[in-house]
C-alpha cells in the first residue's frame, strides 16, 4: 500500500478537532460483525487497492465458505484514524483494520486492539512473529506482545533518472556505484551539485520521519531516541552537525521538499519530466513513471553512505490489526493470518502491485517483472531497515510535529541546533517526561 504523504499527515494534525468531529459523527454507520462467521474489516487505499482487496475477500471466502467477508473502506486517509477511535470507544468498530505507522502506537495504547502473539504462534497460524522482518513491528511491538502486524511496506529508495543526470554531466551510475561499494555521501553530494549547476533539481524528499532519521541513521549516527524513549540528537555533536548539514542543502535549492511545491507542478510532475536527479519514494512510484512513457530513464539506489556500505534507513509500513471486542475472534484472526500470509501477499501485491512484502516467501513478486533493474535493492533495504521509532509513533500526532519543526530548518528558518532542541522539548512534553 502507498503510504499517506508527509502533507496529509500535515492537515490531520491541523485539522484534527474537525476531523474526530466527523469520526464521532460518522461512528453510527458501519461496525464490526454481528455474529462469529461474518468478518467485517476496514482500511484506506486507491481504486486500484480496493478492487484488488475485493478479489482477495472473493478468494478468501471461496476457500472458507463458512466465512463472510465485508470490505468497509474508508476513501480519505486524513478520517480514517480518526473515525476508527471513535469507533472503537463506542464498540462499532469493524473486525479488522489497517493502522498507519505514525498511527500505530497510539492505538496499541488505546486498550482496544488484540493481543496477537499466541495467536501468531499457534498452530492455525500462517504468520508466525519470526516470519516477518523484525525491523518492521515498530510501536506495533510492546512489552512482549504484538497488536498488530506489518501488511507490507515501503523501503524510501532514491528513485534517479538517468536522462536528468546526463543532462548534468553526470556518466556515473548511482546503482553501479553501489555494488561496487562506491556509493558514498560524497559522490551522491557532488552529483546533486552538478545537478544544481545544471539548473535541475537535486533531491526531492517528502518532510517526514523517515527523511530527516534516515540522514541520521546513513551517515552512520545513533537513533535520535535512546531505549527509555528520551531524545537524545540534539546533546549528539556529530548528529547536530548532520542536520545542520541536511537543512543546508534545503535552504539552498539542492534538495526540495516534495510536500511545499505547487498544485500542478508537484514532485511526480519534476520528476517525470527530467528535472531532478533524485526523488525519495518507494515502490509505488513504478506506476508514476510507466505511465510517463519513459521508464527505461528510471532505476533506484539505497541511500548513500560515509564509506559506501549499506545502512538501515526507514521502511514506511501500515499495519493490520484486530478489535479485541470482536465477535468473531477465531473468523478474524484467520482472515488476518492469510491475508498477511507470504500467500496472501502474493495475491495482493503480483503483477504490478505497489509494495513490497513484510514477510519471507513473498519476494518473487517484487522481481518478476525485473523492473527497475536493481528492484533487489527494495528488498536489501527492507531487510535492514526500521519503521518509525516506537518513542514516536505511540504519540498522537508528535511525528507530525517534529516534521512541521524540520520544515522550519528547511526553510532557513530555524538552525540545526535550534530544530533539535526543539523537538526535544515538543518529546519531553508531548510524552509527559
């Protein structure tokens, strides 16, 4: 599933007293089922992801006859959450859900979510707690106990377009580069350069967690959070002076904030039309460029690295969960197990779907049509990646405010030291310490 731009997420926190309203509002239509063979589970998505669902409840209730299966999607991302809390308050909340990252924490607090761990351990499980990429639970993991699991997930690649780099002078390949261990901080640095002498676009990045803690975590610095859930980037020199160095490159046109450029002329329009080298997405940008009519132009690159090796860097996942008032407990969690299943997720996501799987066995389907060319680099990146910090995801909007606090530095309005002392401060408040 594509996850929900930075700027959505922007306008939820903005516009979240309006938003819970429509959610409380909302909350009399819908519910999960009435009986203990009806499943009744509810996500966001596109048109696309939706037909698809339905074709895997189809299949689903085909091989359980005994099972019904009703899809209660939810179109617009910036009501889901909201909609969903107010209606697990109220007990109408449907079976099963999808939860975003930045939304997971919060509801695996909440009190209204199953606990999963025995349940993925038992015999009449297809998704056993080791089957998944350990990186990926995130706040979805606490004190033991699962409350939800990984659906699927969204490696941030930089996409980069070869005919953008030619244009700049640039004969070097990034995905060579990286094969051969060559692809370091400087090289990705002097190519954006060139890309900005050229009058291009360096880099366009989405404001969010993964942007600002990816740079952290590729330049080969700590976690910005130590293990009591603290933060702790802003008393680490060598992480100030990374962020000082990130902000730089925005405020002087290098690198642009995909979320801050205009209707009409937005990042897939830049990026389509041969004006940025780079663009930091995940899979579901396959689809962008196709359709453009130029994708042989296109490939993709784990981040760079001070000595050219591979770091961790973040992986954006939603999650799937199950409603601990549910009244069909044994019908839900065989749904959920399947649907999650390395099964499952080959029937969602082969032949042009926009992810990449967060289970093993399922990797065919992200190199069967070998597009991009070095399309394994979603699944090295996947495999040592992390999701959101679990001190950050259990907050109710703080990721979004730290991004909104990061825009500032982007935006020369705010200095490296500044940004993050600030969001010290916002953490220490927002998490009562």
């Amino acid at each position: 599933m594509a996850r929900a731009n930075s700027k959505m997420r922007r306008l939820l926190a903005i516009g979240a007293a309006s938003a819970l309203a429509l959610g409380l509002a909302a909350c009399s239509g819908g519910g999960g089922a009435k009986d203990e063979n009806t499943v009744v589970w509810s996500t966001w998505g596109t048109a696309e992801e939706l037909t698809r669902y339905k074709e895997f409840n189809e299949e689903f209730m085909d091989r359980h006859p005994d099972i019904t299966v009703k899809l209660q999607p939810v179109a617009d991302y910036g009501d889901y959450h909201s909609k969903l809390l107010a209606q697990l308050a109220s007990n109408t909340a449907p079976d099963v859900f999808y939860v975003g990252d930045d939304k997971m924490g919060q509801f695996a607090d909440s009190g209204r979510l199953m606990p999963l761990k025995k349940l993925m351990e038992s015999k009449d499980s297809q998704t056993k707690p080791d089957d998944f990429f350990p990186g990926l639970f995130g706040a979805a993991e606490k004190d033991d106990e699962y409350y939800g699991a990984p659906n699927d997930s969204n490696p941030d690649v930089l996409w980069y377009d070869r005919t953008a780099l030619e244009a700049a002078g640039i004969t070097e390949d990034p995905a060579t580069l990286a094969e051969n261990g060559e692809w370091t901080t400087d090289k990705y640095l002097e190519m954006n350069a060139k890309l900005k002498d050229a009058g291009l676009t360096g880099s366009m990045f989405w404001n969010y967690w993964a942007t600002h803690w990816s740079w952290l975590s590729s330049q080969g610095l700590p976690a910005p959070y130590d293990e009591s859930g603290a933060f702790t980037a802003d008393a680490d020199p060598a992480s100030v002076e990374a962020i000082d160095e990130l902000g730089g490159l925005f405020q002087d046109g290098t690198f642009v904030v995909a979320d801050t450029l205009p209707d009409g002329a937005g990042a897939d329009s830049v990026f389509v039309t041969h004006k940025s080298g780079f663009f930091v997405q995940g899979r579901y940008t396959i689809g962008t460029v196709q359709t453009a009519g130029d994708p042989d132009a296109y490939d993709i690159v784990r981040w760079p690295t001070p000595d050219g090796q591979a770091a961790p860097t973040g992986v954006a996942v939603s999650f799937l969960a199950i409603n601990g008032n549910t009244k069909a407990k044994d019908a839900a969690f065989t749904f959920w197990t399947e649907f999650l299943s390395a099964e499952g997720q080959t029937f969602r996501l082969e032949g042009g779907g926009n992810a990449v799987p967060s289970i093993k066995g399922a990797d065919d389907v992200v190199l069967e049509d070998g597009y991009p060319a070095h399309a394994q680099t979603f699944l090295d990146m996947r495999d040592i990646g992390f999701t959101n910090y679990a001190a950050e995801a259990r907050v109710p909007g703080l990721s979004t405010d730290i991004s909104d606090l990061f825009l500032k530095l982007y935006e020369g309005k705010a200095d490296a030291q500044q940004t993050l002392d600030a969001t010290a401060d916002l953490v220490a408040e927002k998490s009562g310490e």
